[in-house]
C-alpha cells in the first residue's frame, strides 16, 4: 500500500538524532501508520548514520532533482524501521561528514545548498514514487521548503492538485535565515521574494517559507503555539505567526513508552513501576558507583541534568546556583554537550566539587536512561520550551522535575501543592526563583516522604502516548483535506 502521508525531517531516531526532533520522527509516523494511515520518512543519509538492527539497501539509483542543478541527482535508499518505510537522500558532498548541521566553530557553510538539495530531491523522489500523497508534513527549516515547493507545483502538475502540507515548528529559534542571493539557488518564482514569503529583513528565511504556504501549521504544544504569537517568543516571526493565527495548531507531542519504560528498561540495573519502587534504589546505588559520586549520597537527593549546554535549556541558571546546591548537601549530575565555554564550566564544577558533582559532557541515549532512573530531581530551567521530552521521560521514571513554566513543561507537569502534583514549577528564569523551586523539592524529599512518593506514583501514572497525539495530527489532515479547520486544540 502506498504511503498516505509523507513525513519529511533531518533525523529520525534510531538513524540519526541529534536531539527531541528525532525522538519525534521516530514515533510520530509509526503512530499515524498504525492508527490507519500509511506512512512513509524521508531524510538524508548522513555519514554517521546508525544502521542498528534496521539493514539500509540501495532502492533508486540517479533520482533526478533538477533546478538549479540539471545534471545533479540523487541515490536513493531505504530501510524497514518496524513497517515503516524510511527513504534515505544520499549526496556525498552535502552529507557524509562527521556531524548533522556543523562543529563546534559554527554551522557547515553551505546549510542552505544542502537542505535546497535535500527538499528538492524529497519532492522529486515523491513524484517518481508514483502516487500522489494525501498529506506531506515537514518539519523544521531544513525542511520548511517543501511546503512552498508544493504549493507553486500546485499551479503546473496536476500530480499535487490533492495534496495537503502540515509544517511543524519544533524550535523557532533555528529559522534557516541566509544570504538573499541563495534564493535563487530554491527556484522558487520571483513571487515567493516578498514579505508574505520567503522574505525576511532582506535575507532567505526558509522557516518563514514553510510558515507562509503551509495549509496548516503546528507547534508541539498548545502553549507554545500561544507563546510564539508574542514579541516575547516569537523570534521575529510573531507578526507572520499572527497573519496565519486561523491554521496554527497546538499539539502536544508524545513520549515512546516502548524506549521510556523503567518497568521493561534494559540499559537499567534494576527495574521498577509505581507499585514497586525497589529497582528505583538499585539504580540510583549504581548510578552513583558509575560516575564516582560518594556513596554517601544515597542518603540525600540527587539532581540531574539532560539536556544541550545551552541558555534555551537555563544551564548557566543550573551553574549560578551550584554553590547553594552544595551548601544544601546534594549531587548533581550534568550530561550535555553545547558551547564550549558551558562545557568548560561543568568540568570545572566537577573537579571543584569532587564526588559531588559529575559532569558527562557529551550524549549517549544509555546514560541518559540511568540518569533518570537514578536521579531523585530532574532539573529542566528552560527559558522556552516548545514541548520538550526530556520532562516527560523524567515523569514516568519517577523523578519529578523542577521546570519553568513555558511551553510543553506547562502543559506536562502539574505543580506542587496540588493533590495530583508531578513536580514543581517556577515562573521566571531567574536564579533567585530557580533555587527557591529546588529547595520546595529538596525540603519535601527530606521532610515527608510519603508525598513525596505519592508525587512519584503520579508522576509516573502521567501517559502522553504518541497514539493520542498522533489521532490529533489525523483529524487534522482529514480536515485540511476538506478545507475545514478542524478543533483539535
């Protein structure tokens, strides 16, 4: 059966990840293919692509991807991730190289050729498939050209007369702003050069593309989707945001409890659920064995970090409040990798605080499993979060997080002292109000363990399943299909 809906993204886990945005690829479309609409991904092949237990083969060699290259074409390949079928666009010069999107000095050079390329060859590869799609659902700027390129295809093929596109915002940070001369490297018509396109202060902003011809589009939370129409959030986009307020949807994205499962986790030392707790102990015991923290920890609340080095994630609130930290006989453990100069700063805490502190500064998916088995606290100070995951994995494995109160961490979490509470929120990204949210955990863990465990329990009864997030992004499809703006707020 040929794929309904195309998913076009830049990574999907377990090939690619280089954060949330693969972790959503790779659960999103297996939801929507197993809720009834057949399903297909397209992303590069990048050199570092995981293969796991997933064998990749060669499906379409020299796929033809036309303007501004004639000459230029693609290889083809392909997986069968779980039914799911996950095409490949390999191109060596723009994606065999050690990392996704750039080092450590700054984004590759040529970003914007590359996702030209690569959006170009996705909308090629679509056509030589043969059937049309019901929907193609883009995600992020390297991939925000697809909508407009349906949309001008619209007015010459008859292949894309019933094709609907849905583009996603995961990030509006990251836009794909560049230099105005690219734009003629899209082949996008001279009409797609203005302020309701791809226009923006002058530059090529392929975001805002996505943005502007998208039929529908969605943030990965209700609360985001609202945030993003104010100066505050909006990157300079809220004015485009509120032009398309009547086709912005907020859906909350899900979490994979066949990966997030402490019950049935095989990277943990001991496993547990809500109604027995053990394996909880058994992991935090050997978390603090395998990073060299005192035993003696066992004894107070451990804090855990996951998450970029970066200000969006509030790493330089966790580091201005690490000598409080301390003076209240904690651990924390960091484990991120962003700037250099954030990864320089947690060593340094590291070798300050010996046995105290632990810094891991790079990303593996097994450690970051521990971590939140082992960890007491999960600290997540964001200063926007358009959904974030990292809190929801957190929830389930019992390990209430002290978040701001942004974004997809608003709509997850349920605030102390609530009777149902799964953690504890702060309004504003300060250090001042980030400590006093630490402290209300820090003295309910020492003080009352009992509501403390009950805020486990709850936290990890909390279900953001993929499947009712994925029956959300369906009605929508079906009712941009019929041209209705359907409720799925």
């Amino acid at each position: 059966m040929s794929a309904q809906v195309f998913f076009i993204t830049s990574e999907i886990y377990p090939f690619s990840k280089s954060g949330g945005l693969g972790d959503v690829m790779g659960a999103l479309p297996l939801a929507i293919s197993r809720l009834g609409m057949p399903s297909a991904v397209i992303t590069p092949f990048y050199g570092r692509l995981s293969t796991a237990e997933f064998p990749i083969r060669l499906f379409m060699s020299a796929c033809p991807v036309g303007y501004p290259w004639p000459p230029v074409t693609a290889d083809i390949y392909t997986a069968d991730y779980h039914g799911l079928p996950v095409y490949f666009i390999h191109r060596g010069e723009f994606f065999d190289r050690r990392f996704y999107y750039g080092e450590h000095s700054g984004d590759y050079f040529d970003n914007a050729e590359r996702f030209i390329f690569f959006c170009k060859a996705a909308v090629s590869l679509m056509e030589e498939l043969g059937d049309p799609p019901a929907v193609v659902h883009a995600h992020e700027w390297q991939s925000a050209l697809i909508p407009p390129y349906v949309y001008f295809r619209r007015r010459v093929s008859p292949f894309w007369d019933k094709t609907a596109t849905v583009f996603t915002l995961h990030n509006l940070a990251f836009q794909g702003r560049f230099s105005s001369r690219l734009f003629d490297e899209t082949g996008l018509p001279d009409e797609a050069w203005n302020a309701g396109g791809v226009e923006f202060y002058g530059d090529l902003n392929m975001l805002k593309g996505g943005i502007a011809y998208a039929d529908a589009v969605t943030t990965v939370s209700p609360s985001y989707s609202r945030e993003i129409l104010t100066e505050k959030f909006g990157c300079g986009l809220d004015g485009v945001l509120r032009s398309r307020e009547f086709h912005l949807h907020g859906i909350l994205n899900g979490a994979d409890y066949n990966v997030w499962e402490p019950s049935r986790d095989p990277v943990l030392p001991g496993v547990y659920s809500a109604g027995d707790l053990e394996g909880k102990t058994v992991c935090k015991r050997e978390l603090l064995r395998e990073l060299g923290l005192e035993p003696a920890l066992m004894e107070r609340p451990v804090l855990g970090f996951i998450g970029r080095l970066r200000g969006q994630k509030g790493i330089d609130l966790v580091y201005r409040i690490m000598p409080d930290l301390m003076a209240l006989n904690v651990g924390v453990i960091i484990l991120g990798e962003g700037k250099p100069a954030h990864e320089r700063k947690a060593v340094e805490f590291m070798h300050a605080y010996p046995g105290r502190v632990t810094a891991v500064v790079s990303y593996t998916e097994d450690l970051a499993h521990r971590i939140q088995a082992g960890s007491d606290i999960f600290l997540m100070p964001s200063r926007y979060e358009p959904c974030g995951l990292t809190q929801m994995y957190a929830l389930r494995y019992g390990t209430p997080p002290v978040a701001t109160a942004v974004g997809g961490l608003r709509d997850t979490i349920v605030p102390w002292p609530a009777d149902n509470a799964t953690g504890f929120i702060f309004l504003n990204s300060t250090p001042g109000e980030f400590l006093e949210a630490v402290r209300r955990a820090i003295r309910l863990w020492e003080q009352n363990r009992e509501a403390w465990r009950r805020m486990m329990v709850a936290a990890m009864g909390q279900n953001f399943t993929w499947e009712r997030s994925g029956r959300r992004y369906i009605d929508l499809y079906r009712g941009i299909q019929q041209g209705l703006r359907p409720d799925v707020e």
